[in-house]
C-alpha cells in the first residue's frame, strides 16, 4: 500500500496537480484500497487544522499583506539606506538590511521580497548595479522573510511537531541574522569586484530623520514579539494584534491605504490563507496513512542501518530537505517531511526545536531553488526580467546560505541552538 501511495503522489506530481489534491486523493486512493472507511478522510482533515495556534496564520499573512502594500517598507528602505548607503555598494546592504527589517514584520518570505523590491530596484538601476544580480539578492533577501520571527513556517511546524511557537520564534533570531550576513558579506565582495558606487553620504540627522519616519514600522516586531515573550499574549493573540496595528498605521498615520484597498488585501489574504489550510487539513490525512502504516519508524530504521554516524544521518536530511524544497513549494514540503523526518532525528538525539530550525532555513533556500521558486517569481515580475538571468545570478547567494544551512546544522551552539 505505500508504494501505491507513494506511485499515486508521484504520478499526480508529474500530472501537475495542484499539491493540495495530490496529498489528499494519493491519500484517498491507498486508504480505499486498504478498505479504510473514508470517514476517517474528514475526521483527520477536521483534526489537522483544529488547532489554536493556526489561527496566528492567517493573521500574520494579512498584517504582512497590509505593511507591503503601504509605506512601511519605504520607510524601512530609507533608515537602513541612512545606516549603510554610504559604503561602497552599499545598497545591496540596504537591501539585506530592508529584508531583515520587513521579515521582523511579515513572515512570508514572497511579501518580503515584494515590499523591499518594489522600493529599491529604481534606486538600484539608477546607481548602475547589476539587475539581475540586483534582483537575485532582493530575492535571497526574502529568504530570511521565513526565519526571523513571526513566520508562518514555524507556526505550522510547531503545530505538527507538538512544540511552542514561542520557544521557536526565539530561536529565530541568530540564524536569521547569520543568513543577513552571509549575504551582505558576498554582496559587498561583488561591489568592490564591480566598483558599484557610494550611496547616500553618512549623517546623523539623517539617520535620526528615517529612524522617526520608520519607527511605526520598526515597532511592530517589538509589539509582537515583546508581547509573546513577556507573556501578555500567545502567538495566535499576537497575530490579531498584529493586524490591527497595520490597519492603526496604515489607515491613520501614513494614510496610504483606503478602505477599497484594504478589501482587496482581505480578499488575497483569505485566499493565500484557505491555499495553505487546504494543503494543511490533506496533509493531515497523508501524515496519519503514514504514521498508522509505521512508515517514518521504518524509513528511520533504514536510514540508521545504512549510517549510525548522526553527521552523516544529519548531512543525507539536509539532502533531502533542499531536494524536496527544489520541487514543493515550503508550506506544503514542512508538513509532507516533518513527520517523516522529525522520527528520525530524535533517535540521533536531535532536539525538536533545532531541527524545526534546520528544516525551516532548509525550506527557505527552496524559495530561490527552481523549479518552484517563488521569491523568484516575485524578483521576476518586480523587476521585468527574464526568470534566467535571475537564476544564474542567484548561485553565489544561494551557496552562502547553505553554508548557513550547515552551521545551524552542525555548528549549532553558535547560533545560540541545543544541538
């Protein structure tokens, strides 16, 4: 029965189901060969999104749409652009740096991409920088969208893995700042390599200025997560807070959204949200075929009696996160690998927290692997350049975030993680 699972999920794939509807019917589809009541189907559905915690999802996906479509990220491009413009290639920095700011804001790594984009690809034309390679490093960027809390990626892995969103979103932190220096640390070898010019001239005042004009934005990171971490709200409570703080600024302080524009975002949020629950509640069903079928305990006993050496176990599972990000877009890959993997490197002794960190930043990576690439997508379409020219741009990035992969993996105390 698991190779017709398995033959029926591959065969969907290369069919070019949409990845929801192939869980759930290669699921289906075992499960009534098996002569399992289909019952079972809508109960486990059911059950996979009956959780407290996923309400934060849906939320933090509309407050990240509402801080894009302002001026929250030009607010957040021009203090980081007061900070490090004045370097030589100093608006690559800037945008690692924008990136970093709107991922404290959004968790989504495409509206992180999207918002810092739209604000610094004029700006980068017009200094003489490279586009596509330009437009690579906005789409790197956007990787760290998923890692700096909030991020919707741990949310659902928390849920999965039974672990605290909390304790995961502080975790966050070290690897997402590590992921921002490796790349400005190859953004600024390129510049000097490409003599790209100095942007704006170092002032006091007018860091001072962009800090001010910035500071609504910049306080949404401390609201939240100043509230999950003190104790005032949950994640799932932060989340609505979260919103109604975007509406707040945007409505009333910056005014650059109107109620019709609002609308529009409810209703591209609602559908991003209903995409991702739907992968969530078939997943649920495929997870459970799996774990009452025993599979992940005997793909872990495999996987041990090949190696016992957990650096090599650990090396084999980034393989297979990276591969499976290359073709599963990162919501759907988290829930398909988590319970499959999770078994696995517990018994090497693996704390849950550090793997959901690992399989996260993993996952991230896929997002600029093609074919299902979707911050470069985003690059693409915000900058009108061809998807290939990006692609062959993205390689030095996407070689300094494995590196950063395989810190977070073996090296993990110096990024402040229990190995």
């Amino acid at each position: 029965m698991t190779a017709l699972l398995f033959a029926c999920f591959l065969g969907f794939m290369l069919l070019g189901v949409p990845i929801a509807l192939t869980i759930g019917a290669s699921a289906m589809i075992a499960l009534t060969a098996q002569g399992t009541p289909l019952m079972v189907v809508t109960q486990q559905m059911f059950q996979g999104i009956n959780s407290f915690a996923l309400v934060a999802v849906p939320m933090f996906i509309l407050a990240g749409d509402l801080m894009a479509q302002g001026k929250v990220s030009e607010k957040l491009v021009d203090f980081a652009d007061s900070l490090f413009g004045f370097l030589k290639g100093g608006l690559s920095i800037v945008s690692v740096l924008a990136g970093m700011f709107f991922a404290a804001i959004s968790g989504s790594g495409a509206a992180t991409t999207a918002a810092v984009g739209s604000s610094l690809v004029p700006e980068l034309r017009k200094k003489g920088y490279d586009p596509a390679s330009a437009a690579s490093l906005i789409a790197a960027s956007g990787t760290i969208g998923v890692v700096i809390p909030p991020s919707v990626p741990m949310i659902i892995y928390a849920v999965i893995a039974q672990q605290s969103v909390s304790q995961l979103f502080l975790s966050g932190f070290l690897p997402g700042l590590a992921m921002g220096v490796g790349l400005a640390t190859i953004s600024i070898v390129q510049a000097y390599r490409r003599n790209y010019p100095r942007g704006t001239a170092f002032s006091p005042a007018t860091i001072w200025r962009t800090l001010k004009s910035a500071s609504w934005g910049l306080m949404t990171p401390v609201i939240i997560l100043g509230g999950i971490f003190s104790g005032v709200f949950t994640p799932s409570e932060a989340a609505v807070v979260a919103v109604n703080y975007a509406l707040l600024v945007s409505l009333f302080v910056y005014r650059d959204l109107t109620l019709p524009d609002v609308y529009r975002i409810l209703i591209r949020s609602a559908v991003t949200t209903s995409v991702i629950m739907l992968v969530i509640a078939t997943s649920a069903v495929l997870s459970w075929t799996l774990s009452s079928w025993q599979v992940p305990g005997a793909i872990a006993s495999a996987v041990l009696s090949f190696s016992t050496d957990p650096y090599v176990i650990m090396l084999l599972v980034v393989g297979v996160i990276l591969l499976t990000g290359v073709f599963i877009e990162t919501a759907s890959a988290l829930i398909i690998l988590t319970p499959v993997l999770l078994p696995l490197v517990s018994r090497i002794g693996i704390d849950p927290i550090h793997f959901g960190l690992i399989i996260v930043v993993g996952l991230a990576i896929g997002m600029i692997t093609p074919p299902v690439a979707i911050n470069l997508y985003v690059a693409s379409s915000v900058t009108r350049l061809p998807l290939e020219r990006i692609t062959r741009a993205i390689i030095p990035y996407l070689l300094g975030l494995i590196v950063v992969l395989l810190l977070v993996v073996y090296v993990p105390i110096l990024l402040g993680l229990s190995g």
